[in-house]
C-alpha cells in the first residue's frame, strides 16, 4: 500500500511544530524519519495515523486522501500499553471481530511469528520489555495491517534486545510485506532497517534531506557502507564526525 504525505504543517498553541513535510513510501517500503529531538518525527507520525488530525496539508493512502484513523493501518508506541488485567492472548484478540475462536485461532498464529506461542496465558506483570514489546507488534499484526507505523519502539530496550526485535520486525516485513514508517532517534536502527531515511531538522521541523540506503539486506551492521551512511547522516544533523 503505496502512502504519500504532502505538505504537512502542525501547530500546537499557536506554535509550529513541523512545516511543509512531504515524502511518499511505495508498497513495501520502509521508510525512517530520523531527526533530533522536538523536530516533529512523532507528529508527522501520529497525522500519518489518523490519531492526530489538526494538521493542514494532505496525507494520501493509496491515492485516498482521508483524515480519519484506517483499518489498513496498525501502530506500534514506544511503550507496549497492554492491558494489565488480561493475558497476553487476551491482550492481542482485544478489539478484534469476528467468531471467538477464529479470533484466538488467528492471534495464536501471530503469537508465534513472535516467538510468543507458549506465553499466551501469562500477564503482562510477567513478561519482560522484550517480550512486552513483541505482544504489542503481535497485537498490531493481527488486524493484518498494510501500513505499520512504528514509534521509537525499541528505545527502552537494551542493546540486545534492541537488536532482536529489529530483526524479527524485518522477518515480520518480509512474511508480510507492510509498509513500514518508523520514526527514530537511532542512527544505526534506521540504516539497518530502512530503505530510505527522511531526515526532519530545526524547530519547527522542516524536511532537511533523503537518503537512500542501498546497502542489500541482509545488512552487516558493522559494514563499511553503513559507516559511510552514517558519518553523512551525522554531518545532514550537523553533529561532529571525529576521523582518525
């Protein structure tokens, strides 16, 4: 599902907060936005959604421009937020319609895309980040979404698990084939996983550039291409590049 945004402004109390962003994603791309802190990745993410819509421009999924919260999108926050009163099953049928045991049926199959198929029954008190955060990927999969947006989802996680979790999200995307648009503040997440990186800078966020990782998957994180993309993101944020 092809998804494009065009000029896109948000203000909050009379204060912009991002200004005239336009980008597109084609079906089964994955798109990055990657940018400092308060340059709007997060509203561009949530008028995307249909969870914000005070925003002025367009934003067009597959040719239809519409301002309201789609059935063909899934969105995975930076905190799980599961339900503390149900299991983890319970957590990922939530919402879901339809005949009940077509539902567990089907959230079982998503459950073990996760490697989550024996922890149904548990609650959330019992699970770690890592796990936490694979029920709330499971929960967004299962309304088979073809965009999936993704805010900074990974970010409380530990290095290692941060890095599993990237791995089964592209074992996910290739299964399924979603666009994904995930904003971040990891440089190196953003290479490893996207196929292009739009970069937000300033305040109000402006779009500063586009990059295009052709790096081929699978990607080796510690390649001398993704160092060469990198250092050119640092010097796009104007962060120092120290060289030896």
């Amino acid at each position: 599902m092809s998804l494009e945004v065009r000029n896109v402004s948000r203000s909050f109390d009379g204060k912009q907060a991002v200004n005239n962003i336009s980008f597109f994603a084609e079906p089964g791309e994955i798109i990055g936005i990657l940018g400092t802190s308060g340059s709007g990745k997060s509203t561009v993410l949530r008028a995307i959604s249909g969870l914000d819509r005070g925003y002025d421009g367009d934003i067009a999924i597959n040719g239809n421009v519409e301002k309201e919260i789609q059935d063909t999108t899934g969105f995975i926050f930076q905190e799980p937020r599961l339900f503390p009163w149900l299991t983890v099953l319970d957590n990922v049928t939530f919402g879901l319609k339809g005949d009940k045991k077509d539902k567990i049926a089907r959230a079982k199959v998503y459950l073990k895309n996760v490697g989550l198929d024996e922890s149904g029954g548990l609650y959330p008190r019992q699970l770690s980040g890592g796990m936490a955060q694979r029920v709330a990927i499971a929960r967004a999969l299962v309304t088979s979404p073809e965009i999936l947006l993704l805010d900074e989802p990974f970010s409380a996680l530990d290095a290692f698990t941060k890095m599993q979790l990237q791995d089964l999200l592209l074992d996910v995307w290739k299964e399924y084939q979603s666009t994904i648009v995930l904003v971040t503040h990891d440089i190196d997440e953003a290479m490893y996983l996207c196929n292009r990186i739009i970069i937000l800078r300033g305040q109000p966020g402006e779009l500063h550039k586009e990059i295009k990782i052709k790096e081929p998957r699978p990607r080796n994180r510690a390649s001398k291409q993704l160092a060469a993309y990198k250092a050119e993101i640092l010097e796009s944020l104007d962060l120092n590049v120290k060289t030896s």
